[in-house]
C-alpha cells in the first residue's frame, strides 16, 4: 500500500504543494488524487512564476489577455483563476463527502499587500467572486495587518488559507482572527457553518536559518520542535470553552496545515518532515518530489505527541547558543513576505515579456 494512505487512515489529509498546467492537461494531477492519497492543492506566487516561466502552455491566453487587460497582476489573476478551477472541479468530490471539510485548493492574494489590511480585503473579495468555487480558499499572510483582513474576509463569508505562519504565537493570532470572524457572524445573526479555514505553518525554513549557527548535532531539530509546541497549543484550542461555543452554532474547526515540508538539506532524509509531522486533524502540503519520495519509501510510525514538554526542550537549547525563537520566527515571516513578493515581481515580469514576445512573434 502507499504509505500516503497510512497518513490520511490517520487522519492527516495530503495535500500537494504545487499547480501548473501542466499537470491538469497530462493528467498527472488525476493520477495523485487517484493513487497517492492526494486530496487538495496549495500555490503561491514562486509556484506560478515557475509554471509560467517554465511553460508555452499560457502563452496564447496570456496575448489574448494582453489585448483587453492592462496589467500584468490582472492577467496573472485570470491565468491562476483558470488553472485553480479545473482543479477545484477534481477535488470537488473530496469536498461534497467531506462537508467541505477537506477538497481544498487555494490563491494567495498579491503579497504586496501583505502590510495593508485595507488593499487584502478589496482584493480577496474580489478572487472570491471571480472564483466562483466554494472549495477554493483565498490566501493570506498571518502579517499584523493581513490577521485584520482575516477576521473581515471571514466575516464576509470568504474562506481563508492563513500563510506564512511560523510559531506558536503566530499560530493563535491566526485562531484568534478566525474565531473572532466567525463571532461576529453570529452576533450579526448569520450563520457559520460554510465558511472555512486553515492555519499554515511554515517549518522546514526553520532549519534552514537555524542550522548555520548551529553544531550539526542540532541540525532538523528546531522545526519540528516548534511544529510539535503548536500542534500542542493547536489541540488545547480544540477543546477550550471559546472553540465549543462556536462548534455548538455549526462552525467548521480551523485544520492546522504543514507547510514547506520538503527536506532542504541533502544530509538529511527526504521524508523527515512527513514523517515526523504525522498527526490527526492535520494537512500536509507535499511539494511533488517529496510526495513521489515519500510514496516510494516512506513511512507512518504513530502520531505527533500531543505533549510539548520535550519540544520546549529543545527550543530551550537553541535559546542556550544563541537562536531565539521568538526573534527567529519574526525574521522568517518578514522574509517569507518578501520571497514571495519577489517572486511576484519576476511573475509579472515573465508576463509582460511573454506578452510581448508572442505580440512580436505575430507580427513578423
């Protein structure tokens, strides 16, 4: 059996970090719903600028886009919205049996946005009605500014991906703005039970930046660590008197996701992150290499404990030498926003050259 299906009899839902046109044409997105337990999609915006840059397959949609839309975040948009449909429309099933508990795909809004509450809001509506999908989540970074638009879009009926999370502190602010969204609906007198959410969590950029100050047997430790003191904290919330009030008037439980799950470093085994991160009540986001390795040889050994007290442990010993958590967690959400704005800088670039290019091609 694939290991995949020993995670989801768990009680973890696979998700895969990754969307292109390309694997909705060819037929490869099928086959991982199909035979590798794959049961929702994220993106982001380094995701479409690879799959655009990378690819002839949007270049007729991207003239013909050019010729009625002036900017390159607005063809982008229409580009994505197509792609996440169709996607939408495979996961679709998942979602009916699910209850709209799982069968998810989602889109960040303009990580350029990410310091003004004001422009997230605007635009999440906007991709919201575009979209037109009821299990299409809009995302957005767990910024200061972007938790005040996630309490609004959720007031507003918008269904949301709450990114760029990295501590435990973060985590709460994220299910503080869910739960204080979806008690304003109900104080306003409408109902909760449509309206969805997931907290991600971004653990191995953990590593990444602790591990060049730390002595090698200390390295892959903290990410893990720091997953498993917000699991706990995640568990504590499910059964507090706040979550249970809203639970009772019909309200969907904010799943705890895993994000950036792939191994970055080559020493290090190409299913850590699966495997230790296995837990009930959980998605993993799976970028497709190590989706593909952990199907081959990967495996479930038991669940996330549900105790922090060895993680605090370790956290405490990266305290000992220098890597605060606290101050590491800011730092990685600041630099978070500004990958992918990156990323979105050189994504609207490759369209407007595309645009360009096939502009030029037709005239010669």
């Amino acid at each position: 059996m694939n290991p995949a299906y020993a995670l989801q009899q768990l009680g973890q839902s696979i998700w895969l970090d990754n969307i292109s046109r390309q694997i909705l044409l060819d037929g490869t997105l099928q086959h991982y719903i199909d035979d590798s337990a794959i049961t929702g999609l994220t993106s982001n915006p380094t995701i479409f600028e690879k799959g655009i840059s990378s690819s002839s397959l949007y270049d007729q949609q991207i003239h013909q886009l050019g010729e009625v839309m002036k900017s390159a975040e607005q063809i982008f948009f229409e580009l994505a919205l197509d792609d996440l449909r169709q996607a939408a429309n495979l996961f679709a099933p998942r979602h009916k049996a699910t209850n709209g508990v799982d069968g998810w795909v989602s889109l960040e809004v303009s990580p350029l946005y990410a310091n003004s509450a004001a422009q997230t809001i605007h635009q999440a509506k906007q991709l919201h009605i575009s979209a037109n999908k009821k299990n299409l989540f809009i995302k957005i970074p767990g910024t200061p500014q972007g938790l005040i638009a996630i309490k609004e879009s959720i007031f507003s009926d918008i269904s949301i991906n709450v990114t760029l999370l990295f501590s435990r502190e973060h985590y709460l602010a994220a299910a503080d703005a869910y739960m204080s969204g979806l008690e304003a609906r109900i104080a306003a007198g409408m109902e909760v039970n449509k309206v969805s959410s997931v907290a991600s969590i971004f653990v191995s950029r953990w590593d990444v930046a602790a591990d060049k100050s730390a002595p090698q047997e200390m390295h892959n430790q903290l990410g893990i660590a720091v997953a498993q003191q917000i699991y706990c904290a995640y568990r504590q919330m499910l059964i507090s008197p706040r979550w249970r009030k809203l639970a009772e008037a019909g309200a969907q439980h904010q799943r705890l996701l895993w994000a950036s799950t792939g191994t970055k470093d080559p020493a290090a085994p190409d299913t850590l992150y699966i495997q230790a991160l296995a837990a009930p009540d959980t998605i993993n986001t799976m970028p497709e290499k190590t989706l593909l390795a952990f199907s081959n040889h990967g495996f479930v050994n038991g669940s996330m404990p549900v105790d922090d007290g060895e993680a605090n442990k370790i956290i405490a010993a990266f305290l000992k030498i220098g890597i605060d958590d606290q101050l590491l967690a800011i730092q990685l959400q600041k630099q978070g926003v500004s990958a992918f704005s990156q990323s979105w800088a050189e994504l609207m670039t490759v369209i407007r050259q595309k645009s360009a290019s096939y502009s030029a091609t037709l005239a010669s």
